[in-house]
C-alpha cells in the first residue's frame, strides 16, 4: 500500500504536573511522558466526591528497536483522594502481559464539552504505546461521562487505531459538528481509501455510530491535509450541514492554512 501522509510523533520525555484546583490541560503534538500525572475533576464536573485522574509511570524500558523509551502508565480515576484506584482507566491486557501495546505516553486529558459549556463536560483522554519496529503506535483515544446519581464515571466511547497509515480519532471542538467524534481508519482492499465512522453522543449518555462510508480521500494522492480534514466536505454533505456550492468546510486555520480551497474527486485541497 502506498502512504499517502506519513507522520510519527516526536517522543519526549517531559515530566508533567498537572495539579491544580481546575482541570489543567495535557496537550502536544508529540508524545508526553508523565513521571506522575493529576488531574482534579471536581470542579469541572461538579462531582460530589473528589475525583481526580491519575497517571504513574512504572520504571524506564525500551521500545522494539532498543531506544530508550519511558514505562508504562497507570491510568486511575480515583474518588476519595485515598490513592485507591476506583476505576482502572486502562487494564492490563492477557495478551499483552509487559504492555508493550499499552499506553506509555499520555496524549491528551482535558474536559470536552459536546453540548456546549453549559451542559456537562466529558473527560477525554488519549494515550500511546511504544514505538514499534516500523515507528507506529497503538493510539487509543476514550471518553468518559460523569453520573451525579451514582457518583461515577463511565466510559462511553473507545477507539484503538495505528500511526502509519494516516488514522486518526477526532473529537470536535467547535463549528456545526462539535461533539462528534470521527475516526478514519484505512481499508484493506483496493482502491485504498479509509472508513470514515461518525458517532454522537446520545441522550442515553452513549456515542452511536450515525454515518460510515468509504473516503473519496485516497493513499497516495499528494494531499497535504489530514484525512478527516479532506473528506470534511463529504461528512458535512451527508450530515445534512454543507451542500455544493456553498463555502467550503476549511480545517483549523481557515484561509490562511488553506489559501485555495476546492474539491478534486469530492475530496478537499487547499493548493
């Protein structure tokens, strides 16, 4: 199979601190490795226990090709501040007993907010495995909601994918699609293209697929944009929030990172 864009996240061990009266902020482009990680969920959440998310790291390994690579992460939500973990955000595997595919970077945790800020918030949290051989990654991206009644956190969406074939998993932020989350996941058979999955987050609290089809956007084809960015068009068309002839769904940045904006095969391009 061709690549059509090929992109592996710097590694960076960078010790990171994130306690704080609110929910700070775990972000990078590129792999962040926590040596110990909290996060109060309290506020944001307004819950009636004082919950946080903790991440520890166990002692430092190596990935597949012998590089000096950080331990591996446990992830807890905890309740009472007591250091027990509640719920184990990402259990050991029987398949994968050194987790060698488990997460060993922290990605992302923040609150998410799909209904906007005025309804309740959602805990995402992406994390990522060691580099293997070829320099690819198991991501796996997960999305909690929190239940006044119980007093618990829940997991309501769960997506593991690779790097090296242009996957990704995205929650969106803002503009008419926010608070779906979309995934872009290759075929297997040619013309080579990708799956592209929308979910929305329910009444029921639980995010069900509501579109999949297979991408206009191909391997190979010079496009510089990410997938979901490409095929933006096609999502919004059958979405029912873009016709033809209408501006067009630009990716973050706007005309200045995408200067001349058109469709080539119904995908977009900025060039």
């Amino acid at each position: 199979m061709g690549l059509r864009r090929i992109g592996r996240p710097l590694a960076a061990a960078i010790f990171a601190s994130l306690l704080g009266a609110s929910v700070a902020l775990c972000e990078t482009e590129g792999d962040l490795s926590p040596q110990s990680a909290q996060v109060d969920l309290q506020a944001p959440f307004k819950t009636r226990s004082p919950w946080r998310f903790v991440a520890t790291q166990g002692p430092a390994t190596t990935d597949y090709g012998d590089n000096p690579a950080p331990g591996a992460l446990k992830l807890c939500l905890e309740k009472d501040g007591a250091g027990r973990c509640d719920s184990e955000i990402m259990p050991r595997q029987p398949d994968d007993p050194n987790l060698l595919w488990g997460p060993h970077y922290l990605r992302i945790v923040k609150p998410v907010y799909p209904h906007g800020r005025a309804a309740a918030p959602l805990l995402l949290v992406v994390t990522a495995s060691l580099h293997s051989g070829d320099g690819g990654q198991a991501v796996v991206t997960q999305l909690f909601s929190y239940d006044p009644a119980l007093d618990q956190f829940k997991r309501v969406y769960s997506y593991s994918t690779g790097t090296n074939n242009n996957q990704e998993v995205r929650f969106v932020t803002s503009g008419p699609l926010r608070g779906y989350v979309i995934s872009a996941e290759p075929t297997q058979n040619a013309p080579y293209a990708y799956w592209i999955e929308v979910g929305d987050f329910t009444r029921d609290h639980a995010y069900r697929p509501i579109i999949k089809y297979r991408s206009a956007t191909l391997y190979n084809d010079g496009n510089t944009l990410a997938v979901i960015d490409s095929e933006m068009p096609n999502i919004e068309r059958r979405l029912g929030v873009w016709r033809p002839g209408a501006p067009l769904p630009l990716p973050v940045g706007g005309t200045k990172a995408c200067p001349k904006p058109h469709l080539k095969g119904m995908a977009l391009w900025c060039g």
